[in-house]
C-alpha cells in the first residue's frame, strides 16, 4: 500500500464531533481549512475544549501570542484568531507561547501516531530526536524521500519543516529543563540540543519572549519546588501529559505480568504501583520511573491528566528522545475520544468502553527488544539479559542491566528463530524505528524463518504503534477499524480475549 495511505478517520472528525456534524472521509494530506472547519475549531477554543490540545494551536493577531484550544484567557474576537496544526507553525508566523496555558506542554498530536504516510512517519522520527543528531538529510534517508520532497510535504501539511518542527521541541526541552532542574544555562543549552548558546538564547526569546533566566524565575510553583530537589542523582522530575480520559490500571498491569528481571520492576501496590526501567539511549543509559496515579485521572484544565515520571540519564542530550519512548509505551498520545466514539457504538463493545474509558494500547520503550521478547517470552529473555545484556555501570537496586543489543545476540546465538531475528533487526533487514513502514516491516519479520503471524502482529501492535491489528485467528469485524487494536485490549481486559503471551 501506497506510503500516503490514511488508515484511519478524516483529520476533521474529530473536530466535526463538537458540533454533532458529518464530514465526507478524505485523506488528511488533501485536506484544506474551510471557514466551516475554521469555525468550528473556534468554537473549541471558545468553548475552552481540552479534548483538542494538541489537535490544532490557535493564535492572536493583537497579542501575538499563540494557545492551546484550552487557555483559560478571555476567548479573542473570531476575526483575530489563526489557526496552526503545530507550535512549529505558530513559532514560524512570528507568535510566542501563552505563558498561561503552556501550549507547548500539551499532548502530540493523535494523528502522527495513526498515520502511516510518510508524513506520519517524519513527525515520529522528529520527536524521536533524528533531526538533532542526525540532521535532516539523516531524516530523509530513513523516509526513503529527498531531503526536498520531505521539506515540502511537512510545510505544506503542517505549516512547518523539519528544521522548524525540532527547533519548536528544543525549546519545549530548554523551557522543562531550566523550569525543573538547576542545571547551568549553558549545560542546558547544549543538553536541549541547541548548538550554540547564541542559538539558544535567540531561540527562547523568540518562543517564550523572555530571557533563559527569566523563563526559570517564572516557573510555576510546582517546578520551583522540583527544581529545589531535582539534582543529578534525584533525577528530572516530569509530568507527561495526556488528553481525556486514562486507564492506568490494564496498562501496569501488562507491564507488570511481562517484567523482565533486571531490566524492569513493578512495585507497589494496585493504584499506587511504580514501574521502572533501563533505556538504551543515542547518546548514553537511563533509568526512568513512572507512577500509577490512583483514582479518577482528570485533573487540572478538562478531564486531561498527567503521569509523574522521574528521568535518570547519563547524558541530558537524551532527554526528548526518552520522554517521546516513554508517551509511546503508555500511549499518551492516543485520542481516547475518537476510539470510544468508535468502539463504543458496537453492541458487544459499548458495555466495556463504558466501563473502562480511555483505554489504551500500550507500546514498547524499545522496539527491537519487543521483537526479540515477543518471539522468546518472559524466561528466555530474562536469561538472555543476564547472559548478553551490558552491565550498568552504576545498577539501581534490581535495575542492573540493558537488554541485550539485536548484534550482540546475532553473534553470540544465531542460531533458529531467534538468532535469524536478531540478525535481520542488527543488519536492518527488518526496521522498527518511528518512521518504519509498517506494512514493509512486516514483510520483513514475515520473511524470517520460523516467525509466526500472531507474534508479528504483536510486533505490529507494539513496536510499530499500529492501532488497527487484528491477529489471525478469530474474525475482527471491520467495524472496530481503525482502533482494533484497542478493540481487543477491551476484550483482553475484560478477559474474553486470551493474551498473546
């Protein structure tokens, strides 16, 4: 299938629901602003609906100032709004961050994850931090496009290029970082990504109109009492924000049931429980830390929330990278809106998505080490890990080791299914990076002898974030797509689906 396929519902659906509307399907990269999509958005913002914090930024002309649909300021006259798919876009056209609502601390946008074209796939791999290391010709080789055509498809669809597009999450980086911690500005410039501190000063000034000290001295009560016990061994203390309705509970409960000894741990009880985790990152190792929050997760603006996150890293540069691997694991990305909608129209569905609302599908912190997990199970890995896997160089508690790299295996067990798997991920025979294509990743796993269907659709679900699988055996109405995925974590959840593993 074609790299510019839309698998799921028209970008405007969602917009469209506010208003109890119906929109002919088209594909979100021929789609255009009408004054009636325009108005509508409006009327999100007047309406001040957390729902689309992330779906679309709006801007002032009079202030120039840019917001999320949920700012709690006075609603501006219709005639001075602008409305923006990115922060990127907003940045780009001259305005600069609400210092009241934040908009640069909203949710990812749904959409980058559902898609599967190639501007789906540029989105992921910018938020995974390839732009900052490996530029954008770096960009466009794993796209498999020009460097050109890259540039032009992300501007014309989302108001903004790559370059732009890591500049906007940057400063996102920056403003987290002297907001919570008490890191050096200039320690800062360069762990955000910037490559001079000019570039980073200029960078601030032009997002947030303000000094690097100056953001610091405006932090919110809350990061001033972070940064006062945030250090180097405490960590980088976080709040991950998420949109709607969450359901922690079948997510650390999978987390825990699949825990594999000296890599991960659950600990706690039900409600208050604490998973952590190792990370292999680009520029060095962490150790991160998320908390189940107990009870009802609206909080704040809406019936948005946030998981509390703690990030060790040996070297900050790796900062975006992890928190982007950690909102995919817990999928704190998804539209719990869209997916209920959808799911919960189905007779044998409503009952469960009403019971459990804002269900998710959790992802992987590292796709090549699902893969690997998925076709062995818990035992094996675990015994690959204390066998292969490197060595800490400062362990924490039972956190001891990195799951083993796809070469490492490749070389020291290449021998079935598992040694022709990690061979295939080292040599890149088969990619589960962010921009992979997912329908030619599949392929590829197909291809390696002894691999079933059922563990590549668990690798689909997982590594490759698809969030309409269905595995082989029983038939997946057509009516659950394109959130089959969360379909069967529905009925996994209310025990009328057996887990894959």
């Amino acid at each position: 299938m074609s790299d510019f396929r839309q698998p799921g519902p028209p970008v405007w659906r969602r917009l469209d629901s506010v208003t109890r509307t119906a929109q002919t399907a088209r594909t979100a990269r021929t789609a255009q602003p009408t004054d009636t999509h325009e108005d509508v958005r409006y009327e999100a913002v007047r309406s001040r609906d957390a729902r689309f914090d992330g779906a679309f930024f709006f801007a002032v002309e009079t202030t120039g100032i840019y917001c999320r649909p949920s700012c709690p300021a006075v609603t501006p006259k219709r005639r001075n709004v602008r409305f923006f798919a990115t922060a990127a876009a907003a940045q780009g056209s001259g305005f600069r961050a609400c210092r009241r609502c934040r908009p640069d601390a909203v949710p990812g946008s749904a959409d980058w994850n559902v898609r599967a074209d190639v501007v789906g796939r540029a989105m992921r791999l910018i938020g995974d931090g390839v732009v900052d290391r490996e530029g954008v010709a770096g960009l466009a080789v794993r796209l498999g496009y020009s460097a050109r055509q890259v540039q032009r498809q992300l501007t014309a669809e989302v108001g903004a290029g790559p370059v732009a597009l890591a500049r906007a999450q940057r400063a996102h980086t920056a403003r987290v970082l002297l907001q919570t911690t008490g890191l050096p500005v200039t320690e800062i410039a360069f762990a955000s990504g910037f490559a001079s501190v000019r570039q980073f000063n200029d960078t601030i000034r032009a997002v947030y109109a303000a000094t690097p000290s100056g953001l610091r001295d405006a932090a919110p009560a809350r990061d001033r009492a972070a940064r006062r016990t945030a250090t180097p061994s405490a960590g980088v203390p976080l709040r991950l924000a998420h949109r709607g309705p969450y359901q922690p509970g079948p997510v650390f409960d999978l987390l825990q049931r699949e825990a594999v000894a000296g890599v991960e741990e659950v600990s706690g009880e039900p409600g208050h429980r604490v998973y952590r985790r190792t990370l292999r990152l680009p520029y060095g190792t962490g150790i991160v830390a998320l908390q189940e929050r107990p009870g009802p997760p609206g909080t704040g603006t809406g019936s948005g929330g946030w998981l509390d996150a703690r990030l060790h890293l040996t070297d900050l540069r790796d900062l975006t990278t992890s928190v982007q691997r950690l909102r995919r694991l817990f999928d704190l990305d998804a539209d719990p809106y869209a997916v209920d909608e959808r799911l919960g129209a189905d007779p044998r569905l409503a009952p469960l998505v009403a019971a459990r609302p804002g269900l998710r599908s959790p992802g992987t912190a590292d796709p090549e080490e699902l893969a690997v997990r998925a076709l062995v199970g818990r035992a094996e890995a675990e015994r690959l890990v204390q066998r292969y896997g490197k060595v800490l160089d400062a362990p924490c508690g039972t956190l001891t080791h990195l799951f083993p790299e796809p070469a490492v295996l490749a070389e020291a067990a290449p021998h079935g299914t598992p040694g022709a798997l990690a061979a295939a991920l080292a040599d890149g025979a088969v990619r589960l990076d962010p921009g992979a294509d997912r329908d030619d990743a599949e392929r590829a796993l197909l291809a390696v002898p002894g691999l079933d269907a059922r563990t590549v659709a668990v690798v689909r679900t997982r590594a490759l974030g698809d969030p309409d699988v269905a595995p082989p055996g029983p038939a997946v109405p057509d009516t659950w797509r394109p959130w089959r995925s969360y379909a069967l974590n529905h009925l996994r959840a209310a025990g009328e689906w057996e887990n894959d593993r």
